[in-house]
C-alpha cells in the first residue's frame, strides 16, 4: 500500500494558490466595478503580474518609483520604471511565467564598460624575461598603422607567471606603431601591471604568434585586443547590472584574455542600489542575443548565431527597441518603443530618432549616449547603442564606457 509522506499539494503551495486566485477575483471584482485597483508595494505590483492581471491593471507608459542608490559616492534617486511590455518570460529551468516588463525612464548617472581592452596572449606556462614579438595578421583602418606583414617586438624584464597575461597594442589602427606598449599581469584578476615597455618594429627574440581578426590560436583577437569584446554574455557591463556585491568585488574574468574593468575599483555592483523588497522581486529570465561572426558564430564553427542567458537585470536589443536589427530573434519589439518612435514600421539602423534619446537621472534636461547589448556583428569590438541626439548607431568600442537604461522581467 502507497504511503503518502508528504502532502501532494503542499500547504504552503495551496496557501499562494489561494491568495493568487483571491487577488485575481478581487481585480476582477474592482474592474467590473469601474474602480481601478490599486497596489500600493512592489509586492502587490508582483501579485498582479503573477495572478496573469498585468495588463488589466496598468498600461504600457504607466511608471513604478523605485529608490536607488549609488553606494560608493551614498547619492539617492528616485528612480522611474516606465512599463514597455506585456508578456510571458522563460526561467532557466523551462517554466514560462507571465510577466510584466520595466526599463529606466532615465540612464544610469555614470558609465560603465561593456568590456575592457583585452589581453593579446594568456601565458598558461609562463614567461621568462626577454625579447619577443607578435606579427601583424590582418591590415586594419586607414592610417597606415596597422598592416599585415609587419612584425613588432618588446622587451621583458620581469617573468610572467603561468596564468599570467600580455595586454597591449590598444587602438591599434588608430594610434601609431611608436605609442603602442605592452603590459604583463600576474593573472586574470590582477590590476596592477607587473610592468609597461615599449613597442618597436622588429622579429628579435621568440614569436609568440599572429595577431588578426579571428585570432590564431595563439593570440586573441586583434579586434578584442585593441577595443574591447561585444559579446554580451561575457561582458563587464553584464556582471555589474547582476551583481549584488560591492567595490572591487562585482567582476571576475570570463576568458584567459579578460581584463577588470576601471569601474571596479570605484563602483558596486548595479544591485547593491535597490532595496531589499525589490530584489526579492528579481527573478533571472531568457535573454536572447545575436553573437558577432569575428570570433563567436563563423562560418566555420556552426556556433548558434543567437545565445542564450538568463538574467535579473538587462540592456534592451535593438529589436526590444523597435529599431530593425542585424539577426531577428533578440526579442520581441516593446510597445513602449513602437508608440515612442511614432512609426508603423521599425526605425532604421544609422538614422536620427529625436523622439528616443535617453536624459540623465540626475539631470532631465540633458541627454545621454547609451548602451543596448547587440553586439555590432561585423566586429568584435563594437556594440550598439542610441546617442544624445537620438541616433542609432553600432559603431562604438566595447571600452568606451557609457550609461545605460536598464531593464527586468517581473515575473
């Protein structure tokens, strides 16, 4: 005979079915009336959208106030959360939940790097002290600086440890050959430099490798090494919205090449902002983004052009934004978006759309550049974003660091 040794509907289980259905007739009640409900917490805001009565409740441009505080400097804001859309929002472990969408009304009050310069060569057994030189693989830009063919050699004169890495040849097409250095590091996570010395044309020493578009194997990426890396999973900018932890703590290296972002040393973690009612309110959800075809989704790895994360907090894509994007699939469009661009179709790429610039939260006259997460696929370097004028653009290094209007599923 079966023995039942724990309920098959658990009290607790029954008790949130119970209030759910409960508030869902008391909305139902309200609207029948004519009298709109209204929630007065987080919370509440969250029952309705679980009860599946978003929608019925609030409308598209409707906004939340949330504090926020940036707790390295202790400055307070009153933070607006425009809703954009209504739908449903996928969990990691395949549940699809009803879910309401909210994004910044205004951007961040500072910037941060969607990624940082990367390091050219990951030293997994190490490096003695002494000469070596890397060779130029793919001719880049229009000044003459960087050509293929051309060979480059440095001098050590300290080790680097296994696990130790080389950064350098940062703007490499825009900055000529005799300003371009090299930097040794003690690892991944390390800030300081174990030293910096100067470049000079020539093959002296060891080869370590080719440096190109694509990489060799050996070395990173040209692209990546000079600007930054536009992957969205593995980037800065990601790890800051979605952390909880503060100075110097929110960051950790994604590959061998990765480097800290400046921000870490002067800023906590996005998360540490919000107070604890709302992030018991953040569940991570789907995010879906298009990968660039340098060095992530080629022609030659069959690397799913579109990956997945799963996310408490997120930059919109361009296709969020109701702006036509490179490779469908990054999400559906945001209603808030259609109605602000005022157009039946999707705005175009490249082109000026006053209507959507972003202000500043501690300044609502003056407007901001800011970041969406598409990575610019072309390049390994660039990601989009929209300027201060409202232009729509993908052309901006993944270093540069700029604000953002964040966005999250409640769910």
């Amino acid at each position: 005979m079966s023995k039942v040794t724990k309920p098959v509907v658990l009290d607790e289980t029954a008790k949130q079915v119970v209030a759910q259905m409960q508030l869902q007739n008391e909305i139902l009640t309200s609207l029948a009336s004519g009298i709109n409900y209204k929630p007065t917490s987080i919370k509440d805001v969250l029952n309705v959208v679980r009860a599946g009565q978003a929608s019925k409740v609030f409308q598209v441009g409707d906004q939340i106030i949330v504090p926020w505080t940036d707790i390295a400097t202790g400055q307070k804001y009153d933070v607006p959360l425009d809703i954009v859309a209504f739908g449903t929002s996928a969990l990691q472990d395949g549940e699809e939940l009803p879910s309401m969408t909210v994004q910044w009304h205004y951007a961040t009050p500072f910037g941060v790097q969607f990624n940082q310069y990367q390091a050219f060569f990951y030293a997994t057994e190490g490096l003695a002290a002494g000469t070596y030189y890397i060779e130029i693989g793919t001719t880049w830009g229009d000044k003459g600086y960087c050509v293929a063919g051309k060979k480059y050699q440095f001098t050590l004169t300290k080790p680097v440890p296994a696990g130790g890495q080389l950064a350098g040849f940062r703007g490499a097409p825009d900055q000529a050959p005799s300003t371009w250095k090299v930097y040794s590091y003690n690892s991944k996570t390390a800030v300081d430099a174990i030293e910096t010395v100067s470049v000079t044309e020539g093959s002296s020493g060891t080869s370590l490798g080719v440096l190109k578009f694509g990489g060799d194997g050996k070395l990173n990426c040209l692209q990546r090494t000079a600007y930054g890396y536009n992957r969205w999973s593995q980037s800065a900018m990601r790890q800051w919205l979605n952390s909880d932890k503060g100075v110097g703590e929110w960051w950790t290296p994604q590959n061998d090449y990765d480097r800290c972002p400046d921000q870490l040393a002067a800023k906590a973690g996005f998360l540490t902002g919000f107070d604890a009612d709302f992030l018991e309110v953040l569940r991570p959800t789907k995010v879906v983004t298009a990968l660039n075809t340098i060095t992530d989704a080629t022609s030659s790895n069959s690397v799913d052009p579109l990956e997945t994360t799963y996310d408490k907090i997120y930059l919109p894509a361009l296709e969020q934004m109701s702006i036509e994007p490179q490779l469908a699939g990054e999400g559906t469009t945001w209603d808030y978006w259609k109605r602000a661009s005022n157009m039946t179709t999707k705005m175009k790429q490249y082109q000026t759309y006053p209507q959507i610039r972003t202000f500043a939260i501690e300044n609502h006259t003056s407007p901001q550049y800011v970041r969406l997460r598409s990575a610019h696929r072309g390049y390994s370097h660039y990601a989009w974003y929209v300027n201060s004028s409202g232009g729509v653009s993908g052309y901006y290094y993944a270093h540069w660091a700029l604000r953002c209007a964040p966005a999250c599923d409640f769910c």
